[in-house]
C-alpha cells in the first residue's frame, strides 16, 4: 500500500459512485452499529477510516442496525464517494486505517440508487449458547454459556412453529415512536447442536427490536424444561408485546448474511462457513 494512500490522500474528485462493502466485526467495543454521540460505533469508526482515506465526509448506510456487543461476519454497507480509487485499493486502505475489530471483507460498485437496508430480501442471524459445565476463555464474549444441559431437540421444535408470517411482537422490545407493523415473515428458524454449542438460526425478512435475543431466551426455557412446546406455542400465539420476557445477552448473537435478489459479494458463503466452523470447533 502506497504511502499516500495511508496518510489519506484522495485519487481524484471525479463523479460521485456508490460503493458497497462486506464488513466483519467483533461487537464487544462498541455500542451498536448506528453513529451515536460521544459513543463508539461500527458506523462512525467506518466513516472515519473513510474520511482519512478519500479526506471525504461519507455517510455510510448499513443493512442491519445491530445492538450494543451483537457481532457480524456479513453486515452490508453503503456509501458514495468522488474518489477514483479502486475497489481493490478502498478494501487493502480501508482495513490499514480500521481498528483490529472492524474489517471489510470484499468491496463492489453498486447502483447510485442501492440502499443496503431496504434493498435486502432477508438477514440471517445466529445465536450460540455454549452448553457445558465449565466457560470457556477463548469464546466468551463470543456466546452465552449455559451449564444445564439443554434439550436441542425441543428447541428445534418449538423454532419450527416461527416459520412462516406472524405477529413477532411476543418476541419485541418496546416499539420506537411512529412504528406499530409487528408482522415479519420468517424463512428458517431451527435449533442444532454442534459438540457443547447449541445454535439458533433465525432468516427473515426482518426483525423487530431484541426479537431475536427474546426468542432465544424463549427457546432456552424449553430446553432447561421450564416450558414445554405447547407451552412456546401459546406465547408465540399470545400477540402481547414483549411476553417472551427473558432477553439473553448480546454476545453470543452474530449476523451472518443479509440477502438480496442479485447477490452482491463472491466470498460471503465460504468466508463465514470457514469463520464459523472456526469458532464451534473451539467448543467440542
């Protein structure tokens, strides 16, 4: 990398482009994804290694708003730019400028009208418990650690009934002013095990606030026994906001993939396959 590029120096001011870029990271050091003031964010920390790139001020988009310690391996962003640099050049600069948490992983040329978030057909997300009896140091911050031993094959169960459109708002924190719509349609909701971790995944067309954390502390009072299935069935089906009232922690909640009609990056599968069978072999 040429040492222009590291000290931020633009390529040109030609015509403004839209450029979009999958982006990894480890949630731990920053509250949410979205720009907050005097709080680190993954927004604000992309926007400045942009702005010492091309010397621009950047508004950068993102495809998911994920909570304060939530991780991603495909979070999707957008921003427009006048600089003429290469995409090769904006991933090898980008990522000399970003902190050892935050990472882009592949950048491509969009359409100037792309919007990242309302663009998206659907997001998937994981949940990783770590069921045994002993925490492990290298994964926490990673997942939430359960000592009593869980019944995956309840929770896959009780996952199965979220398939398909419903009312979420069982599942829901408490809605920001000026939204009501509580329906989504879920795609896959399934519950496996893998050696000692036991993994929720969730794919929809999108998700009300903490839904997924609230319905992964649902899904853990099955497989601790304190709920049956049919039991899971009648909170579902209750429609009152936030009556699945457990929410687990942050940590161990990662979006994996945001979706769209056309897919925009190569790598996505094989990078988070790698990633993640990385991650669960450290747990069998």
């Amino acid at each position: 990398m040429s040492s222009t590029l590291a000290l931020g120096a633009s390529a040109g001011t030609g015509d403004a482009r839209r450029l979009a870029m999958l982006v990894e990271y480890d949630g731990r050091a920053f509250h949410g994804f979205q720009a907050q003031r005097n709080a680190c964010s993954v927004q604000g920390t992309l926007e400045e290694a942009i702005r010492r790139l091309t010397g621009e001020s950047a508004r950068v988009r993102g495809a998911g708003r994920t909570d304060a310690g939530v991780h991603a391996l495909g979070q999707v962003i957008a921003f427009d730019t006048h600089s003429s640099h290469s995409p090769d050049v904006f991933l090898q600069a980008l990522n000399h400028h970003l902190p050892d948490d935050v990472a882009v992983r592949e950048v491509c040329e969009v359409s100037p009208d792309f919007d990242p978030r309302r663009w998206a057909v659907g997001r998937e997300y994981r949940y990783r418990v770590l069921n045994s009896p002993a925490p492990s140091p290298v994964l926490r911050g990673l997942v939430h650690h359960v000592r009593q031993p869980l019944d995956a094959e309840a929770m896959n169960r009780a996952a199965s009934l979220l398939e398909g459109e419903m009312n979420f708002a069982p599942f829901a924190a408490s809605m920001p002013e000026g939204r009501s719509g509580t329906r989504r349609i879920v795609y896959r909701c399934s519950v496996t095990r893998r050696g000692d971790l036991v993994l929720l995944d969730m794919e929809a067309n999108g998700f009300l606030r903490q839904q997924l954390r609230r319905t992964a502390g649902a899904l853990l009072e099955v497989g601790l026994g304190r709920m049956d299935v049919d039991g899971f069935r009648s909170l579902a089906e209750s429609g009152r906001l936030g009556a699945a009232e457990l929410t687990l922690p942050a940590a161990g909640l990662t979006l994996m993939r945001v979706n769209y009609i056309t897919p925009l990056f190569r790598s996505q599968d094989a990078a988070n396959e790698r990633e993640a069978e990385l991650l669960e072999a450290r747990a069998r």
